[in-house]
C-alpha cells in the first residue's frame, strides 16, 4: 500500500516574505511611514487623553487625579465657548465657499483642451505654501490697515476708503482670513474633485446628450451624483481642515502678543493654554484635544448616516419605478 508523501509545510518566514518577497519589500517601505504615524500622531492623542483626567501643570506626568473636571472646566470657560463659536462661523462660510469654487474650476478646466496640465498646475501651487508664510504676506501686504496695502489701494481707486482690516471693527478681518484660506487650498480639493470627474464613465455623458439634456441639467442629474462620494471626502476634509485652523487666526490677528476672543479658534485657545499661557496646563489642553476630536468623529458619522440615507432612498425609487416602467413597456 503506498502511501502519498506530503509537500513540506512551509515556514513561517517564507509565509512572511510571500510570494518573491512582495510582503517583506512592502513591509519595508510602509513600515518608516507608520512608526512616524504612531510616535507623532497616535501616542501623542492617547497621552493626551490619558492626561486630560490629570492634573498636569507645566509637566507630561500625570501628577494628582481629577477625574472630568479638565472637561467641566473647559466647558464652563467663556472663551472656549467663543472660540467654538468662531469656528462655527468660519466654517460655515470656508466649507461650502471652497467647495463651490474648487467644483467651479475643476469642471471649468475640465472641458479646457489645451494647456490644461498648465492651469492645473497654477492653481495647485499655492498648496505648497505654508500657512505661516502667506498669512504674513497677508498681514504685511495685502491688508495691514495702511493706505499703500493692496486692499486699500483697491478701495481708494474705486473711490473708497481706507480700512483697518484686522483690527476687530466691523468684521472686515473675515474677508482676510477667508480669502487666504481659499488661495491656499482651493486647488488641492480642485485635484480630489477633478480625480473625482474622471471616474465619470463617458458613456453617462453621451446617452445625456442623445436625451437632449442640457449643460445644467447634465450637471444636476449625471455629474453630482457620480460625485457624491468624492464630495462627501472633500466636505469632510474641509471640515476638519476648520477644526485645524490656527496659523492664519495666530498669525493675522495677534495685536502686541494678545489673541481676542475673534481670534481665537479652538487650536488657538487651546495653545494658549496648555502652551502659551503661564499655568501651561496640559491636562486641559488634553481635554479641549479630547472634546475635539470627539466632535469631529459624530461630524463624520452623521455624514456618513445622511448618505447611506439617501442612498437607500434612492434604490427604494428605482426599486418602486422599476415595475411601472415595465408595465407600461
């Protein structure tokens, strides 16, 4: 009776390396990228929040216990209260404005034939400024509050009148923050949204056109739709970009070394005062990093709730509009 002898069980490091070592060569190039992530990113927010029930002054050692009073503190500081407000404000107008005008010029180069790796380009090179830069070129040029910066320039040649830009008086200083916000990154969600664009099938387009469909009816039917899951990305990311703002508040609005209440987003306040303030309390700043990040996780569940929604209300219409068509078929 003969017996069938069995291929050798392969080892462990061979199962590892994978087939001509493609697990071992990609391990290799993610691994630098994740040890980054998790000694900058990931232990630093769970430090943090390991602190935030601590009280942390001027020290990364926890020292005395105290449970959610960083939190009930926090909470109950008016200028914390303000500088939610703040970034309730600034996101309103940035999320929806950059969203609008990066859709407007990826859909506008989209259909441009020639030189249009040239004007993609120009409108992505701001992204590769730093924040901290062009809120100084800002600052010192285009709205200082002179009468030769380029606002008041503008205004005077037009027959207006100088104004003090960041001074706090008349909320001119949202037009500042606003517009340099938008330089700086409506050409990198331009990019997210054109990649998005050209995931649209051609197809789509043309049985449009043979149904006579015009240019906006193309584009409230056919274009939007295919872009929902991009732009769902992209407002989410625009989201948090808000949460994040801090050079163009820190930078544009300090007056002699003092931040007030305008110009205090959440970061900025929180630097205030887990860095920059006398007491240096980390444990609320690990409690304001905490309240943050708890805001923006529900930002992104009840997005990600509104469109699974919408997407089973739509399949319930095709499933309902399925059978009458047959029928009249």
């Amino acid at each position: 009776m003969s017996t069938v002898s069995k291929p050798p069980a392969r080892s462990f490091w061979r199962r590892f390396r994978g087939r001509q070592g493609h697990n071992l060569w990609f391990a290799l190039f993610v691994a630098p990228f994740l040890t980054g992530l998790l000694v900058f990113v990931y232990i630093p927010i769970l430090w943090s929040a390991y602190l935030s029930f601590f009280d942390a002054q001027a020290t990364l050692s926890p020292t005395k216990f105290v449970g959610f009073a960083n939190y009930q503190n926090l909470l109950s500081d008016t200028l914390f209260r303000n500088s939610m407000l703040v970034f309730a404000i600034f996101a309103i107008f940035i999320v929806p404005l950059t969203y609008a005008c990066s859709l407007a010029l990826a859909l506008a180069l989209n259909n441009v034939n020639r030189f249009r790796a040239f004007f993609r380009s120009s409108f992505f090179i701001p992204t590769a400024c730093s924040y901290v830069v062009a809120a100084m070129v800002w600052r010192l040029s285009f709205f200082n509050g002179a009468r030769f910066s380029l606002a008041n320039s503008l205004l005077r040649k037009f027959g207006g009148t100088n104004i003090d830009w960041l001074s706090g008086v008349g909320y001119w200083y949202w037009i500042a923050l606003i517009s340099l916000r938008l330089w700086l990154q409506i050409g990198y969600y331009m990019i997210l949204l054109t990649a998005g664009l050209n995931r649209i099938p051609t197809d789509t387009y043309e049985a449009a056109a043979i149904d006579g469909a015009g240019r906006w009816a193309t584009l409230r039917h056919v274009t939007m739709p295919q872009l929902r899951g991009m732009s769902a990305a992209v407002l989410m990311l625009l989201l948090i970009g808000a949460f994040q703002a801090f050079d163009e508040f820190y930078n544009l609005l300090s007056s002699s070394g003092t931040y007030p209440p305008y110009a205090r987003p959440p970061l900025v306040h929180l630097y205030l005062v887990s860095v920059g303030g006398a007491d240096q309390d980390l444990g609320m700043g690990g409690a304001g990093t905490v309240i943050l990040t708890a805001i923006i996780v529900l930002f992104g569940l009840a997005q990600n709730w509104l469109m699974n929604g919408q997407e089973r209300r739509e399949r319930k219409a095709i499933k309902r509009a399925g059978p009458r068509e047959v029928s009249h078929g």
